[in-house]
C-alpha cells in the first residue's frame, strides 16, 4: 500500500491507497457525495499537477461568487477531491 503524509506545522494528515477492491462512489452531477477539501494560493498549478499524475478533472480552477477560485478532481482510484483558495476558520 502506497502512502503520502502531508504536514502544515504539528498537522498531519496521512493518506494512502486502497489495500482491497472497494466500491467508490461514482459522479453523480459534479460530486461523488464524498471528499476532501484542501485550502491552497494556487488553485491553477495544483489542478494541472494532479491530471499530469493521472487525476481526472472533474472541473478546472473557476472563480466562486464568493470571490475565491477552487477546482475539483478525482484521483486515479475515483476518490474526490476539492481545494480553493478559501482557507475555512480563515473569514
């Protein structure tokens, strides 16, 4: 099993890939009804990063009403995943 952990100060948050065949809710609209939000100033290089790894994009860095850019994704084993440049707690 593969695993990546991503750190910010004493936050850690650890990530890995599926050890077993598990049924991973598919797109219904533009979500899978589950996933993951990660805040980032660079909404634009980290959605180009992810597709060249092989995520799909489920849509491209786009401006909010809220006045901030997010994009959404899901990794090469379906999972969703979001980020933007809201920070939660942050406004």
């Amino acid at each position: 099993m593969v695993h990546a952990e991503l750190r910010m100060g004493h936050a850690v948050v650890m990530v890995a890939g599926s050890d077993a065949d598990y049924d991973v809710p598919s797109l219904k609209g533009a979500s899978t009804g589950a996933g993951l939000y990660l805040s980032t100033p660079d909404v634009a290089a980290l959605h180009e990063r992810v597709v060249r790894a092989g995520g799909r994009s489920v849509f491209p860095p786009e401006e909010t009403e809220w006045g901030g850019t997010r994009a959404r994704v899901l990794d090469p084993e379906g999972h969703e995943w979001s980020f933007g440049t809201y920070a939660p707690g942050q406004g």
